[in-house]
C-alpha cells in the first residue's frame, strides 16, 4: 500500500454526504471544501445565493461535487425541510457541521431582548434543533455518523464584548458532551471545534487594532488562523480516522488557550 493508498483508507469519504449549515461562510465553506476534497458530496445551507455559487465554484474547479439549499438555521420547521430535501435528492446524510453564526459587540447592559433572541436563535437553538432534527434520522437509520458543531473560545474562557455570543457557544459545548454519551452507542459521533482567533464576517466588526495587538499578545504564534487550518480537524472527525471519537472538543488556536503569563 503506498502513501495515498494508506491516506485513503483512513480519510476517505467517498460515498458519503455531509451537510455543511453555515457553508456560505468563510470558515464553514473552507471546511466544505475539505470535505469534498476528501469525496463527499457537500450540501452548502445557508441564506446568500452570491456566496453559495463563489464556494459552489471553489468546490467544483477543485474536483468536488456541491449543491447550495438555502434554508433559516435558526428554523427548527427548516432544518427538517432541509432534511427531507437532502434525502429525496442524495439519498442519505452521513456528516452535519453546524457552523452559522452571528455575533454582536454591543456592551451588556445595552443588549436588548431581540439581539439576544437573534443571538440565541441561530448560534444554539439552530444547532439545538439541527443535532434534533438530523440526530433522529441518523440514529435511527443504524449507520453511525458524525455531527461537528462549532464553538468559539469565548465559550470556554470569558472574552469581553461578545456577551450573547460567549453563552450561546458555552451551550453549543454542553449540548455536544451531552449528546456524545447520548449516541455513543449507535455509532453517532458528536464533538465540537474550537477555533481561535480567525477574522471572518461575523467577528470583523470587533477586531479594533487595540483588540488585535491584545490577541496577539495572547496567541504564542503570534498570528491569526487561516481557515484551510480547519481542514485537517474537520476531516479527522468526519472519518473512520476519528472512529473513537467523540464528546471531544478539539481547539485551534495557535496556543492562545495555553498561555497564561
């Protein structure tokens, strides 16, 4: 067996479908792009025709095999279309990353009660309901499979001016620990990536260059994350490389959560 032969057998996902929520994204779509690197054929959801055709093209210039379905994640009514849509044309789901996000920088005291139900509603009742909605026919189909869900480090340690977001991560890692032991033993997978600090849509508008140098000082190599960085994770918790794990929070981060003084 040669390099490529070996490499194969461990992370092949030829065969499988992988429902990518948030995959119009600069962080979720780079992850989709691995995944149908690796052979999966990529469902991208999300609510942006422009940057579904971008990634659709990234995707298929590379080789890959994608489709955009538009859907709300926060929509527990369209997570379950999105399901039966998914299964009506590709015939089965093996891989769910739930990625969709936003966030706000508005400080605490001022947070109203819609920014925090729209906080809320997509970043853990959209994952809450997706893991629901895709968990019944996972399980229930007696195949196993492999749920990634997306935190964020401000879920584990506090981080200033992200107070909706912070809580709605924090539940994302619970959720994910509870619904590992849950499954384990039908071959259901659940774990969760941590990135660091990687500039993408939804955290642009607070990176200030007061707050880069201070992320800097904090990050050991001394630089933010690339989201082809992601990749390698993504694609060892998708596999049959990854098949013993699960309730695992993987994080990537450049060392900025070991550092301390």
């Amino acid at each position: 067996m040669n390099t490529s032969e070996y490499l194969n057998s461990l992370y092949s996902l030829s065969g499988k479908v992988a429902v990518v929520i948030g995959g119009t994204g600069e962080l979720c779509g780079a992850m989709a792009g691995g995944l149908a690197g690796a052979g999966a054929e990529v469902v991208l959801v999300g609510r942006n025709q422009q940057k579904a055709d971008a990634r659709l093209a990234k995707i298929e210039a590379a080789g890959g095999r994608a489709w955009f379905q538009p859907a709300e994640a926060g929509s527990k009514a369209e997570l379950q279309k999105l399901l039966d849509t998914v299964l009506a044309r590709s015939g089965r789901v093996d891989i769910v990353v739930n990625g969709a996000g936003v966030n706000s920088a508005t400080p605490f005291l001022d947070i109203a009660e819609d920014e925090f139900d729209r906080i809320m509603g997509v970043n853990f009742k959209g994952v809450f309901f997706s893991c629901q909605v895709f968990g019944r026919h996972l399980v229930g189909r007696g195949q196993g499979g492999s749920i990634i869900n997306i935190g964020s480090m401000s879920g584990l340690i506090p981080l200033s001016r992200v107070f909706t977001y912070s809580a709605s991560k924090a539940a994302v890692h619970n959720l994910s620990k509870n619904l590992a032991r849950e499954w384990a033993a039908a071959g259901v997978r659940v774990n969760t990536i941590i990135p660091g600090f990687f500039p993408a849509e939804q955290n642009r508008k607070v990176l200030t260059p007061d707050r880069v140098a201070s992320i800097m000082g904090h990050t050991p190599m001394k630089r933010f994350g690339e989201a082809g960085e992601l990749i390698g994770a993504t694609l060892l918790l998708a596999s049959g490389a990854g098949s013993f794990i699960t309730g695992s929070e993987i994080v990537i981060d450049g060392g900025y959560h070991a550092m301390t003084i």
